[in-house]
C-alpha cells in the first residue's frame, strides 16, 4: 500500500484497477479524441489543475472516488491559496497544455469533468461545485443555476 499526500487517502497498489482505463476511454468518448494518449494526457492536465482548486473533505471523498491514478494526480496537488472562477481555470489548463487556446482548454476541461460525475456520484459533485465560485456547473456538464453575482 502506499499513501498519497492527501490525509486520510490511503490509494491501492494493485494491478486489477482498471477504473483508469475507464476513465481515460470515457473522456476519449467525451472528448472526441482520435487517441487514448491525447485523451489521457488532458485527464492528467484536468485533474492535476482541479486537485489544486478542491480543497478539504470533498478533496479526501474525490480522491478516495477516482480511480488510483487519478487520486493520484488530485492528492498530489499543493492546494491552491485562492479560487479562481471557472474562466481562469479554463485559462490555467490551457497555460499547462502546450498548443492550447482557451476554446480548446474548455473542451479538454469539460471532457473530463462531464465524466466525473458517473464515477465519483451526484451527491460529490454537488458538494465540489458548492465549494467553487459559479460557473463550474457547466465544466461539470450541470446546468448552472446560481443567480448571477
């Protein structure tokens, strides 16, 4: 067993774990990709930028939701010391995406985060969007129903 960095995970070393896989061809199916390669590398930037962005016991129940790898990838993360809205998060992942610009930043990002909710549940994500500025909702493919600030 190994420990991941965020407390209370505790992320398996097994070989049988084939949740990532899934969650990789899931966001290939999203996304429309033409390869698993390119769909696993925007899961990775995804969820590396999001594990910064999510913070305290919905950070631990992510982590402990995702497959391994990408528990790793979220427990990994240095939490970040300020929210950024929904645009300037789209506007990060395209910073850590070589060739990106923001229109393909909010494809990369809504590709994996509107296959998040079948494997983490309806209740989690609920409670990650909560503790976001608005305008997450629609990454998460959910409409967004907060009144406008």
């Amino acid at each position: 067993m190994s420990t991941a960095t965020v407390p209370g995970v505790t992320t398996r070393d097994h070989e049988d774990d084939h949740g990532w896989p899934r969650l990789v061809e899931a966001v290939r199916a999203s996304g429309q990709y033409d390869t698993l390669t390119k769909a696993e590398q925007v899961t990775r930037t995804v969820l590396a930028a999001l594990g910064a962005h999510v913070i305290g016991d919905e950070r631990v129940d992510l982590a402990r939701a995702l497959p391994e790898e990408a528990a790793r990838l979220i427990a990994s993360q240095i939490p970040a010391t300020h929210r950024l809205t929904a645009a300037r998060f789209v506007d990060e992942v395209a910073s850590r995406t070589p060739g990106a610009t923001p229109a393909t930043a909010r494809w990369d990002v809504s590709s994996v985060l509107s296959a998040l909710p079948p494997l983490i549940g309806d209740d989690l994500v609920t409670r990650i969007l909560t503790q976001l500025p608005p305008g997450y909702a629609l990454l998460f493919g959910r409409a967004d129903l907060s009144p406008a600030a």
